[in-house]
C-alpha cells in the first residue's frame, strides 16, 4: 500500500523580505539546502509539511521520488510569481565556489523547454554518496526537475569539480539561489552609480601594513572604497606591478604598495611576501563582511574566475602557462611564482577562490576577471540591512 504524501500546512513565498515561517518539509538535510534560496536568492520562502514538526526526518521514509518531486512542485510553485514578468530576460549563469566543489547552474524562463539536466554528478563524490543524512539524493534530479517545470524554467546544473558530496549538493543549491536572484534582478545593481556603490563608498574600508624581514620590506595601504587613482605600485618587478594595478583599476579600488626585497636572489620573497600583505590588508578592510553581496562569477574568454569571501581560505585552479616567465619579454616574473602569488593573496584574506581556464589566457585578463569579482563580491548589498549572506549568520566562526 502506497504512504500518502503528506499535506501542505503553511507555504508563503516573497521577494526581498525574511521567510514569515520555517522550513520544515520533514527531511532535515532538504530544509538545509532550501534555505539556501532565503541567503542566497534573499526570496523568503517558508514551507511546513504536516507531521510531528519536532521530528526533523518524519518524512525519510516516504518514497523519495514521489517525495522530491511534491516538494520541488511546491518550491517551483511558490516561486513563478517571482518569474512572470521576466520571459524577456536573457538566461543567467552563476557558479558556486565552495573549499571542495564547484557547481555551476544556467537558469532561463522558458515554459515550452521546462525541466532540468543534471551534468556530471554521478557518481556523487569520491564515495558515491547515494544519501545525505536522511535525504537521498540519488534522487535529487526529481526535485529539480519537478521545480523547474513547475516555475517554468529551464535549469542546466553542471558539476564542474569537486569530490566530497556535500559540498557539491550544497554547491548546486547555491548556484541556482545566486542565478535566481540575478535573474530576478535582471539588471546590475553594482554600478558605480547605484545604490551599493553609495553605501560601500560612505563605509570607506582601509587597512594598511608593514612588514619587514631579511628577506623583504614592505608597505601596503588598501582603500577599498572610491575608485583606483591613488594606486602605485613599486615592488622592483615590472610584471608584478601591472598585475596588482591592474586588479586594483577592475576592482576599482585604490592599493599602494613599496616593497624592496632581495631580488638578487630571484623573485620569490618579494614577490609571495606582497602578497601576504595584500591578501592580509582585504581581511582587515572587510571586518565581518555583513551585509557584502559576498559572492562572484566573472567569466571571459578562455577564463573564469568564482570568489566567495567565505573566511575559509583555499585556491583551486587549473591555469596552464605556454611560457616560463608571464611576460617572456621582461623575464622578471615566472608563471609558477604567478600562481604562488594568487595562492598567498587567497589564503590571506581568508577566501576561496576557483580559476577555470578553458582557454589561451594573458596575466593582464587574469588580474581583470579577479579584480573584477572582487568589486562584486566587496560591494554593499543594501538590501541586506547589515545582515551576512549565510545560512549561518555569521562567517565570523
């Protein structure tokens, strides 16, 4: 005999506001990843399927396709009105950095082509996870799938790296509350014009520090806020220059550093302690990170570059040089050093970064594409009121 599928008992969704409920669907690990969508897309969505609401898991015994497929129907549901308006919106891709994951999920209003493909997720990370506490989400593509027909879009979820499983579902989860909110938006709030530019301006964030050892001297200022004119860099490496001036000119920030170190020897010590410094001067500026929109995607050609300023610092990337040195012609800085740089500048301020190179890619667009991401991810969302961009609460613990 078939177990009924339980019945809704409050489900309100709106744009913008804080959920009016929890939610509790009866599967713990499932209420976890909806909230996502409340942190991350900022659509409060409150859902409460009947049962015995101190039992987190009532419902891990029902049948999970049935199951996923009701909830995703509920979700998808709730969220079309938030989508009615938007069928002229170009579609809107947004990956998720996480320590160990990276998912990526294109999102776009087409109710003929509703429905989801679910990319390189099987197995699910190293051990083939089949469930996650009580949730099995082996048959998470039901939920998804089930959403998006119900909210009338199309979703294309891809799994790009990563092996704990975990992190990936949570990944996925976020990705698309990233792409949705975006989505909604349908318009850059980050322009220097805006809003957020305003706010971020008015909280003028700085940090300075000086270092000095028998290796290297150094001083580094850092204004995050009104724009790059009062940049200079001087650290005896040409190549190393024009990459931090170019960062700070994308992340339209203004960044000084002096640095004299022992370039007799090589490049290695000036170049790995500038950036410590740098990457130390970011965590300083940025204090707790409430209120920040936190997260980026920025992509160009043959390049990809995902920041989130998570407080949990790790650097994954794939880049590939065709040359010894960055700049062959002023053989100052070398590539393996290049990548040691972005590794000491991550660890630093306490981020976690992704680099996917698809392509040919110049040092000039890398430093772009992170300069870039570190205006978005750096910029007030005023819409937050102060609040941090987690399920947490905090990033601080």
């Amino acid at each position: 005999m078939t177990t009924p599928l339980p019945t809704v008992h409050s489900l309100s969704c709106h744009d913008l506001q804080k959920p009016a409920g929890p939610l509790q669907t009866g599967i713990g690990f499932l209420d976890h990843m909806l909230d996502q969508i409340n942190s991350h897309a900022q659509v409060g969505i409150a859902l409460v399927l009947e049962g015995d609401i101190e039992d987190k898991n009532r419902h891990a015994s029902l049948d999970p396709v049935t199951f996923l497929s009701f909830v995703g129907k509920t979700v998808g549901t709730a969220l079309l009105p938030l989508l009615n308006d938007k069928q002229q919106q170009l579609p809107v891709t947004f990956s998720c950095p996480l320590d160990e994951a990276l998912v990526e999920c294109k999102l776009s209003f087409s109710p003929e082509h509703a429905g989801c493909e679910y990319l390189h997720f099987t197995p699910l990370g190293k051990y083939a996870r089949t469930h996650l506490g009580q949730l099995n989400v082996s048959q998470l593509p039901v939920f998804w799938e089930a959403l998006a027909q119900a909210a009338q879009l199309q979703l294309i979820f891809t799994k790009v790296r990563g092996d704990n499983a975990h992190h990936i579902i949570e990944s996925s989860f976020k990705a698309f509350s990233r792409a949705l909110r975006n989505f909604i938006d349908a318009k850059d709030l980050y322009t220097a014009e805006g809003a957020n530019a305003q706010a971020s301006t008015a909280l003028q964030r700085q940090a300075s520090l000086q270092r000095s050892t028998k290796e290297t001297s150094i001083a580094v200022a850092l204004q995050l806020d009104g724009g790059s004119a009062g940049t200079k860099i001087a650290t005896g490496l040409p190549t190393l220059d024009r990459f931090w001036t170019r960062v700070a000119e994308a992340a339209q920030l203004s960044l000084k550093i002096e640095a004299a170190g022992d370039l007799w020897i090589d490049e290695h010590h000036t170049a790995e302690d500038v950036a410590i410094a740098v990457g130390q001067c970011f965590d300083q500026a940025l204090g707790s990170k409430a209120g920040l929109n936190r997260m980026w995607s920025c992509s160009t050609d043959g390049l990809q570059v995902i920041m989130d300023l998570s407080n949990r610092p790790c650097l994954v990337q794939n880049l590939h040089w065709d040359t010894e040195f960055v700049d062959p012609a002023a053989g100052d800085l070398s590539c393996e050093m290049m990548e040691h740089v972005l590794e000491s500048w991550v660890v630093n301020a306490r981020w976690t970064v992704h680099i996917v190179q698809s392509g040919p890619v110049r040092a000039d667009d890398l430093a772009v594409a992170l300069g870039t991401a570190v205006r978005y991810c750096c910029s007030v969302d005023v819409r937050r009121a102060g609040a941090t961009a987690s399920s947490k609460g905090t990033l601080s613990v």
